[in-house]
C-alpha cells in the first residue's frame, strides 16, 4: 500500500540556520507533490508544489526539490525565524482530486 | 486568507445527539473535502465532493454523512454522537481542473468532543 514517510521527531534549529524537512514515500509515483504548513488547532495552509518533471522550485525562503528516482522530497526553509515554527505536511499526489498526507515533522526556530 | 468557514469552532456534546457541522466557501469552487484529524496524528479524508449532488467516502471509513444540494456548502452530519467521534473535523475546498495539482484551501477546523 502507498506510504508516506516525513521525520516523526520534531526538528530543533537555530534561528537563521537552514531547515531540511524530509518526504518519502513508497508504492506510488506522484506526479505532483504539494506542502504544506499546519500551526496547533488550525487548518493546513498551502506552501508549494512541486511537478515531477520539476527538480527544484523556489518561493522566498522556501526551496523543494523532487527526485522521482529517490522517491523523495526535501523542504527547506533558509534564514529561519521563530515564527516558521510549524508543523510541515508533504502530500504526494498521483493525479487525481485527492490528497493523502503524511504525519508531518514538527518545525522549532529557536532563538 | 482562505474565504472558507467552519461552525461551530469547538463544540461539546452528549453521547446520542445528532450534530451538524458546517462548512461554507464562498470561492466558488467544485470540490470539497472533509478530513478528520486527532491530536498530532495525520489528516484521515472522510469524505469529498466534486460538484453539487456528487458525494463519495473517503479514505477512513466514517459514519458521519454528508451533502452537497448547494456549490459553496457541504455540512456534515452525525446521526448519534459517540465518544469515539471525539476529533478535528477540518472541511477543505480546491477549484476545478488540473489534476492532482490543485492546491486545497482549509477551514479552521471544528473541534468535537462527545461526552
């Protein structure tokens, strides 16, 4: 069955340092691949997405890259501040209307 | 800021009621979603829609209903509230066309708790 892999401990970093969050996943190929970030009591909120024929796509501080052959996704966030702190969503999507989530790894900046 | 809303934001209620969550987007889009979600677990797709009258079962099975008579709502209904329906609701929607890469705009979300 298709699974989705994103760290389950919570990422600790340092306030101006780059965060890597990690997606990977198995039994499918998506043929796109959606973030999103998710703050505690709220609903997720769209970051970006990222197609399969794309290796790498950019919005502010914001970087994902996609390797189909891996099987994987990498979400980084440079120059971090406190307030990225978040819990981060991959949805690797096959083509059709639905999403299917990972659990999401939990972002901390610390000052 | 997501035009989309859910009522009530928290709600309480007795074992047997029969509740109603709602779930309205004024962005005039085709399909929606409702997921559930417990505390720093995943998002589980209940159920979705991709028009007005289309309703199809998610990916966890759930014994709530729901339904789509108008464009912009999509209420969910439990016809007898049990503990084990203590969760998140979150209602999502995403405009029509491109296929899988259409970005999904969510709701705050309605937390239940069944006594």
């Amino acid at each position: 069955s298709q699974k989705i892999e994103q760290n389950s401990e919570a990422l600790n970093i340092q306030e101006g340092k780059t965060a890597t969050l990690t997606c990977n996943y198995t039994n499918y190929s998506p043929a796109y691949l959606q973030w999103y970030r998710q703050d505690p009591g709220r609903g997720p909120v769209f970051l970006l997405l990222i197609r399969e024929n794309e290796k790498e796509k950019r919005k502010e501080r914001l970087k994902v890259t996609f390797d189909t052959t891996l099987k994987q996704s990498l979400f980084h966030i440079t120059a971090s501040q406190p307030a990225d702190s978040a819990t981060y969503l991959c949805a690797p999507t096959g083509g059709g209307n639905k999403l299917t989530f990972g659990t999401g790894t939990q972002l901390k900046v610390e000052l | 800021e997501a035009d989309i809303y859910q009522t009530p934001r928290y709600l309480v209620i007795g074992t047997g009621k029969k509740i109603t969550l709602e779930c309205s987007q004024t962005m005039g889009h085709d399909k929606m979603y409702w997921y559930q979600q417990d505390p720093g677990m995943e998002l589980h797709l209940i159920h979705y829609s991709y028009g007005v009258n289309s309703t199809e079962k998610g990916d966890l099975s759930s014994e709530s209903t729901v339904s789509r008579i108008r464009t912009e709502h999509f209420p969910l209904t439990l016809e007898s509230a049990r503990p084990s329906h203590t969760s998140q609701y979150l209602c999502a929607s995403s405009p029509r066309g491109g296929q899988g890469g259409n970005e999904q705009f969510f709701g705050p979300g309605t937390r239940l708790t069944v006594l």
